[in-house]
C-alpha cells in the first residue's frame, strides 16, 4: 500500500496560496503514491489530465499526504 497521498488542490486565483486547502478548492484530485518525490510529480499530472486549470483563472496547488490507518485495538472491543 502507498504510504502516501498526492493531493492536486486547483483553486481560484484570487485566493492566496497558504488559504488553498481541500476546503477553499474548487477542484480536487487525490491519488496513492509510493514516495513522496512521487507524490509531487504526480500532482501536476493528475491536474493536467482532467482539465481542471481554466487559464488564468485558477492556480495548481500540490500537497502530499501521509496516508492516515486506523489503529485497531482489540482491548476496546467489547462483544
């Protein structure tokens, strides 16, 4: 399993860069990658492939993730 996540944010250009997140994006693409040099080459990739940037009106913003996994804990099951 890929230990982290590439996360293409396409946002508008009047947002400052630092305010672009998941939530502030109009567009978002998320996509596993194996490195985290992986994870940045890929951004862009994934953002030119689906035609999200529209000219000067949006900016690519690329973030890596670490996948997050939820921690089993047999102690706290109760049957």
């Amino acid at each position: 399993m890929a230990e982290f996540l590439t996360v293409a944010l396409v946002c508008v250009s009047t947002l400052a860069a630092p305010d672009c997140s998941r939530e502030t994006a109009v567009d978002v693409a998320v996509a596993p990658a194996p490195t985290p040099i992986a994870c940045l080459m890929q951004g862009e990739t994934l953002a030119a492939r689906s035609g999200f940037l529209r000219g000067q009106e949006t900016y690519l913003k690329v973030a890596c993730e670490r996948r997050r996994t939820a921690a089993l804990c047999p102690d706290s099951v109760t049957p």
